[in-house]
C-alpha cells in the first residue's frame, strides 16, 4: 500500500513539475539580464535583475490596461453569476411550456465557437455604436450557457423541502432564491467565478477586434509593445507576463476549494 501510495506521489510530482516548468523558465528568463538570455540557456540565474519588472511596468501603460481588464473581468463574472443563477433556477425548480426545450438550446449554445459569431456580433455592435466601449465588450458576454448548466445542476440537489418551509414562513420566490437556494450553491458561484474572470483576464481575440484606442487596450494586448518587427525583448516581455499572470494566480488559490466542490458535484448527473 505505501509503495503504490509513494509511486503515485512520484508520478503526480513529475507531471506537476512538467506543466509548472514553462512558468518557472518565464520566471527565470524575467530575472536575467538581456545579453544572458540570448547567450545560454540555464535555469541559474547569474544575477538577478530586478529592475527588469520596473521598466516592464513603465514601457506601457499598464495601469490602464489593468482597470480595463479588471473592470470588464469583475463586471462580466458578477453578471454571468446573476443570469446564471437566474436561469439555472427556473430551469431546476420551475415548470414551464418548453422548458426541456430551453434547456437543450441553452445546452446547445457550449458546442457553437464563439469565433462563429464574430461577425454577427461586430455588426450588431457597430450599428449600436458599442465598438471600443465598455458596453460593447461586458453587455455580449453577461450571460453564459456553462454557467445556467452549472447552477442548474446545484439547484436541483438543494432539498425542496428547505423551499417549502421558507414558503411556509411566508417567503416569496425571489427570496426563496438569494436567501435560501443560492446559498446552498455557493461553490457553483465560486466554480463560475474563477472560469468567467481567468477567460476574461486572458481574452485577447475579443479586445483585438472590438477595441481600437490605446486607451482602451488590456493587459494581453499591452504585451504586443515588447514585440517588435524584426525583435523581441524578451527580458521585459516576460516579466510582464509574470506581473499580469499573479492576479489569476492570487485569484485560483483563494478559491480552489470551491473550484473542487463546484466541478465535483456540478458535474454530478441531476
């Protein structure tokens, strides 16, 4: 039994150590010096140059881009967590005309590319005059089909009878939700938090088509300054990599106890 528990440890500390190395060499590429980088390729670091993070924060205008990414991520999630548990609801708990209907659509809608839509949707932007605005990059994506799946899902295992006893008291529908239901679903609500903010953090395809100001560039496209033509800074484009990857960072490591328990028992059959 200790043995196969000792090779288990072993074989899951190998594939740890191959998924986490490309962000340790990024560490490590962000730490020396240019002429280094291009010279010899180790995971010793001669000297470590910290100035290298300043001038990467300084060679754009990453506090910008930060409130662009942060405000459209926080804003997207939030609203995707409110229609989804909107939505997940009646689709658990009311009846309805075509409600199995609704549900194979809304299921539907996770195996269509968002690429597929481009189109449609930089056209209904454009005529909105939504191009290049907040509106036009929160409004598209406030709600989401995973996210009406995954609460769906939570719902259905919330006791009736604690629905009954808050209708017994005499607590309305909508407060039967946020006060007695939802609750109940908080790990589902953790779970969509962390897959909404990471993916909005780290889109790029989206702010690249329907964004064109400098001001109104995120943090992915900030990285296109340290890409040139004919060369690439390859010390200050990893350390800004580094800088605009702690917050998702910071972000998986509050919440991987919910992400656990909302992709364990969300994806229980229900």
């Amino acid at each position: 039994m200790k043995v196969s528990r000792v090779i288990t440890h072993t074989l899951l500390t190998a594939v740890s150590l191959v998924f986490i190395f490309p962000f340790i060499w990024i560490v490590i590429t962000s730490l020396r010096g240019r002429l280094e980088v291009l010279s010899e390729y180790s995971l010793i670091i001669r000297q470590f140059n910290w100035e290298n993070y300043v001038s990467a924060w300084q060679a754009t205008n990453f506090p910008r881009q930060f409130f662009n990414s942060f405000t459209v991520a926080v804003t997207v999630t939030l609203g995707q967590i409110l229609t989804s548990a909107l939505a997940g609801y009646a689709l658990a708990r009311m009846e309805f005309k075509g409600k199995k209907v609704v549900f194979m659509s809304v299921l539907a809608t996770l195996i269509i590319p968002y690429h597929m839509l481009i189109v449609p949707l930089f056209v209904m932007l454009s005529r909105f005059g939504w191009i290049n605005t907040y509106r036009g990059m929160i409004i598209p994506m406030l709600a989401n089909g995973f996210g009406i799946y995954l609460f769906r899902q939570f719902f259905k295992k919330v006791p009736v009878e604690l629905e009954e006893a808050a209708a017994v008291d005499g607590a309305s529908r909508w407060t039967t939700l946020w006060r007695v239901v939802f609750p109940q679903a908080l790990p589902a609500a953790g779970t969509l938090f962390i897959f909404t903010f990471v993916a909005e953090w780290n889109d790029l395809f989206r702010w690249l088509i329907f964004t064109h100001s400098r001001d109104m560039r995120n943090v992915q496209l900030g990285l296109s300054v340290f890409q040139e033509q004919f060369a690439t800074d390859y010390v200050r484009l990893m350390a800004a990599v580094v800088i605009i990857t702690v917050p998702t960072f910071i972000l998986f490591f509050i919440g991987q106890k919910k992400l656990i328990q909302g992709i364990s028992i969300g994806g229980i059959k229900g």
